[in-house]
C-alpha cells in the first residue's frame, strides 16, 4: 500500500512520526455511459446555460445560494482565507471510552504506521490505550480540511477514524416510529426468541455482496462472448400476519444455525 498522508501523532510533548493509509476500499462496480452507435466515452463540459457556451475553469466563481437563483458570490481569495493548513500532526485532544460514541459518528477508517523513528512511542500509546480501555480523540487536517477523529486499536495497528461533527448528525425527532397497532406479548416473545436464534459470533468472513459477484459474473460471460440470461424477479409474496412470519422464521432460524448458513 502507498501512504497517504505522513505526519506524527502529538500526544503530550511526545510526537510519533506516522504514516497514514486508507484502511478500506469500495469495491463497487463503475460503468461508463457511451454513446449507444459508436460506443464512444461520453465527454462531459461545463456549459453556461444563458451564455450557451463551454466555460473555461478561469471564468468559474463559487456562489453560495441563499434563495432560490440568488447566489452570494466569493472569488478564490477569500475562499482561501477558509482553508486549513495542513500541521503534519494528528493533535490529541482528550480520551474517552469507545462505547460512549455511537457508531453513527464515524466515517472513514485509516491504519496508522509507525515511521523509521516512531516505533517505540507508537507502541507506548498502542498500550496505554489497551490498558486504559480508552480510544483518543483527535484533530487533524487532510487536504485542507480539519477534520475530528479518533484513534484507536484495530489488531496490531492503530487506527484512526473520521467522525462527524455533533451538527452533521441529522435529528430523529420528526420520524414517525410508533407502531399502528400494539404488539401482544406473544409476539413479543417470539421476536425475542428470534433475535437470541440468530445470536453468533461476528464473523466478517461470512458475508458477501452477491449482487457485485454476480455482476462480475454477468461482466466476464459479456467479455468471453457467453452473455448469460438475467435472472427473472421474483415475484412479491403476499403478507404474513406478524406472529406466523416470526414463527416462520424461528424455524428457519433453528435449521440455519445448524447448517453454518453464509450470508
């Protein structure tokens, strides 16, 4: 893997030079729209739909709409007065317990390593922070933008991961959530035993995307010219009352476990 970032982690007076990579990668497949008679890339240009002109990037300003087609206008330099600059330093603020952020905060996971100077300070903390039970929170600046973070142990690493801003939460409150009608305690019951049926270990490994895999199936039958027949939908069962779809699923529940179904 090829570092993204390199700095230090500022804990105390102590800084532990790093190394900064991206811990995940979505693997989601792209298509690119092409023109259906030649089968040429599409070109996409900036049009001015008043001037009916491609605009260069140098006539482009950065407008803030605070009315429905009416902009505040800002040139490049007073956009620039708003840009972080980079410190090189992952700057830790507090510690908290893990369990204290809930996971909607978090967004994008990075590994740490320790740089050719950093390896005995990088272990100090990794072990502080198993002995503490405590995870770090963190500011840092990535591209011109300062971002709130934690740092905690993933395996053998450091990890550090992104998370929002309380702000950046959206509120629950206008959702509707209650239920039409009330659950009798036999569902309840049922619901109960259904969730403790299905209750295992997390195991990462038994979960797939079948959809992705199925398409690369379809993508490389389309390459080698043996282009498959897409499965048909199926079609939409009627609903079940509650109490026969949790029993019904008890018993699926209970036959599953045993045969180690993979998801």
């Amino acid at each position: 893997m090829r570092s993204m970032w390199r700095g230090s982690i500022s804990f105390g007076l102590v800084n532990i030079p790093v190394k900064m990579y991206a811990a995940t990668e979505e693997k989601q497949i792209r298509f690119n729209q092409l023109h259906s008679l030649c089968h040429s890339r599409i070109r996409y240009v900036k049009v001015c739909p008043t001037c009916g002109r491609e605009v260069n990037e140098d006539e482009i300003v950065r407008g803030y709409e605070y009315e429905k087609g009416r902009y505040a206008i800002f040139s490049k330099d007073e956009l620039e007065k708003f840009q972080s600059r980079s410190t090189g330093t992952v700057d830790i603020i507090r510690f908290v317990a893990l369990e204290e952020i809930d996971p909607v905060y978090f967004n994008k996971t990075y590994y740490l390593e320790p740089s050719e100077t950093g390896g005995k300070a990088y272990l100090l903390l990794k072990e502080a922070l198993s002995a503490a039970g405590r995870i770090a929170v963190a500011k840092i600046t990535i591209r011109s933008k300062t971002s709130l973070a934690v740092i905690r142990i993933f395996g053998e690493v450091l990890a550090l991961e992104t998370i929002f801003y309380p702000d950046e939460i959206r509120p629950t409150q206008r959702l509707q959530v209650g239920a039409a009608t009330p659950y009798t305690e036999k569902e309840f019951e049922m619901a109960v035993s259904l969730i403790n049926s299905l209750t295992e270990p997390f195991r990462p490994e038994h979960y797939t995307d079948e959809r992705r895999q199925d398409m690369l199936e379809l993508i490389e039958e389309k390459i080698t010219g043996r282009e498959g027949i897409a499965p048909e939908t199926p079609e939409q069962e009627p609903p079940m009352d509650l109490l026969a779809a949790l029993e019904a699923s008890l018993r699926e529940a209970s036959q599953g476990m045993g045969e180690g179904v993979r998801h």
